[in-house]
C-alpha cells in the first residue's frame, strides 16, 4: 500500500459525491466502535494510570502524556463515519462503556467523554467534515487533549500550580496529537486496509491509494 499525497491531509471525498446525513450504517458503526473504544479505555483504565502516576511522579503534569488513549474515540469516529456528530458519538459511547465495567471515576467519566468528544468534533467541523489525513486527525486529538485540560482544570486542577498546568496542557496535547491522533487514523488506515470499512468513504480511499 502506497500514500498518496491526499492520504496525508486531504483523504477527501467531494461534498457532491457524499451526503452528510446519516445512515442506518454509520449508527451501527458508531456503536461498534464506542463499544470497543470503550474496551479499550477500560483496559486503559489500569494499564495507562499506572503510567499516568509514574509520569506525574517524575515531573508534576506530566502525566498527560498518557492520556491521549483515552481521547482515541473521537479521533477514530470522526475519521470512520465523517458524519457531523460521529466523533462526540463515539467517544460519548466509549465513556459509557468505561463507567459500566467499572473504573475508579463513576459519572465523571460520560461528562468527560462528552468535553472530549466535542474537543475532537470542532476540528471535524472546521474542516467542513471534508478533510480526514494524518494532520486532520493529529489536530482532532488535540483538540481533544486541549478539551479535557480545560474539563480538568475547572473540575480541580484550577487549585494546582500554573506550572503544573502548563506541564499538563503541554504533554496532554502532545499525547492526544499522538496517541489519539497519529495512532488513531494508524489504526483506521489499518482496518480499511483490510476491508472492513469498504462501504465508508474511508474504505474507499484505501482501494484507491493500494
């Protein structure tokens, strides 16, 4: 398989070939993914606290590093569906599961994935749902990260240190462009690639770049 220069930032479909309405496909899909994206954050849940506190105990904040998993919803939504509302969708779907197999945050966990998923939506939004390449998922992931920094900063950490917030934005941002962003449109590439989203536009744009 060989990337094609859309397939870094445009991976673009023209508005006239798509409709931007919903089908009773992408509601399927949407689900499917927030459940198995809140899988992942489940085992996330364990595994990337426990980096999260040995980061935070090197440097305060600096466990943001570990959160860009937990904003991975959104990112992968956004870049399957491409449907205004598919990223909150899934990562508001994903939260749900978290909380229901249980984790330490309760409630906590559905108000954050909506903040996150809608981080990662307004970036969507801003590119008229038109643009889906790496770059447009880094952002996203951003977006995201820069969502629950502000989620976190009001809900407590507005108490901390301003060092410890800009340690924490600044690592928080570099996890979600990375491991939600980068990782993120990684894993879509991939399950495209194999022809499981052959009836998206994203499955599509694999056949073509192959």
């Amino acid at each position: 398989m060989h990337a094609t220069t859309s397939s870094i930032d445009s991976s673009s479909t023209d508005r006239s070939e798509r409709s931007l309405r919903w089908r009773v496909i992408d509601i399927v899909i949407a689900a499917v993914l927030g459940v198995a994206t809140g899988l992942i954050f489940w085992f996330w849940n364990t595994v990337g606290y426990l980096w999260f506190q040995t980061a935070d105990a090197v440097t305060p904040g600096f466990g943001g590093v570990a959160v860009g998993i937990w904003l991975i919803g959104g990112v992968i939504g956004g870049l399957v569906i491409r449907k205004p509302g598919a990223a909150l969708l899934v990562e508001l779907i994903g939260a749900v599961v978290s909380m229901l197999v249980g984790n330490v945050w309760g409630v906590s966990t559905v108000y954050s994935g909506i903040v996150q998923g809608l981080g990662a939506e307004l970036v969507f939004a801003a590119f008229a749902y038109r643009r889906f390449g790496v770059v447009t998922a880094a952002l996203a992931g951003i977006g995201a990260g820069a969502a629950a920094w502000l989620f976190e900063f009001f809900t407590g950490n507005i108490e901390k240190s301003a060092t410890f917030n800009v340690i924490y934005l600044s690592s928080v941002v570099v996890s979600g462009a990375l491991l939600a962003g980068v990782l993120g449109w990684l894993l879509v590439r991939a399950l495209a690639a194999s022809g499981a989203l052959s009836r998206f536009a994203v499955g599509r744009d694999a056949r073509r770049d192959v």
